[in-house]
C-alpha cells in the first residue's frame, strides 16, 4: 500500500483540524455555532434551538408608559437613552454594554411621539410645521 499522501488529502485533513480548532474557541464563548471546513464560514445554530441564545428586540410606540416599562424591564448596566427632541424621539439601547464589556446593541426601544393639535397650534405660532 501506497504512503503517499496527494494535495487534495493533504489540504482536507487541513481543513479538518482548523475547523476543529476553531469549534474548541466557538465552544468556550458559548455560542451556539460551528465551523465547517467550507472556508470556515462559521454557521450560527439558534434556529434549531428552542429559545434564542440571547434576547433582543425592537420596541417601536408612541406610548411614554410603555416605553418606560420596557426600557425599566430590560434595561442593565450600560443602558443608555439618546433623545432627540427636536422629532420628539427617543431611544433605549438596552444592550449596548460598557467599554470594558461591549454588547451587541440590537435590544432597543423607541418612542415617537405625536404632535398634538394645540402643540402644533403652538409651533405654528412661530412659524414651524
């Protein structure tokens, strides 16, 4: 029996053990996903889950009680609320993280209020729309 190995066995046990290395690092993060020796693209793996590996969402409403509640509900250490105030808007990144511990920013909550009858009456005063 031969001994020679040719290119194309060579560069799959290659990809083989690469894949495995990167795996053990996917592994220690906790994510559920894993890396195929296809380029190792990794493949994310929460879809075959019955919850999701982590929460995130997007609120969007015009209710100043509901937005409160959600951003109180959800919101930890590094929250942060930008409010724009010339549209009348605000939002909650709930997971934005700390400078030391970033998150992914993809739980946030919304608020756009509407201009009311008298407060457009009053921005009309000044000649604003």
């Amino acid at each position: 029996m031969s001994q020679n190995l040719d290119a194309t066995a060579i560069n799959q046990i290659h990809a083989l053990i690469s894949a495995q290395g990167v795996n053990e690092i996917i592994s220690k993060i906790g994510a559920d996903a894993v890396a195929l020796p296809e380029n190792f693209r990794i493949h994310d793996l929460e879809k075959f889950n019955l919850n999701r590996f982590r929460f995130r969402g997007a609120l969007s409403t015009a209710s100043i009680d509901d937005f409160t509640r959600y951003s109180k509900v959800l919101a930890d250490e590094g929250t942060r609320c930008f409010i724009d105030a010339d549209n009348m808007r605000a939002v909650s990144v709930l997971n934005l993280g700390t400078i030391d511990e970033p998150g992914h920013a993809d739980n946030t909550a919304t608020l756009k209020l509407k201009k009311t009858a008298p407060f457009s009456a009053l921005l009309s005063v000044n000649g604003e729309r």
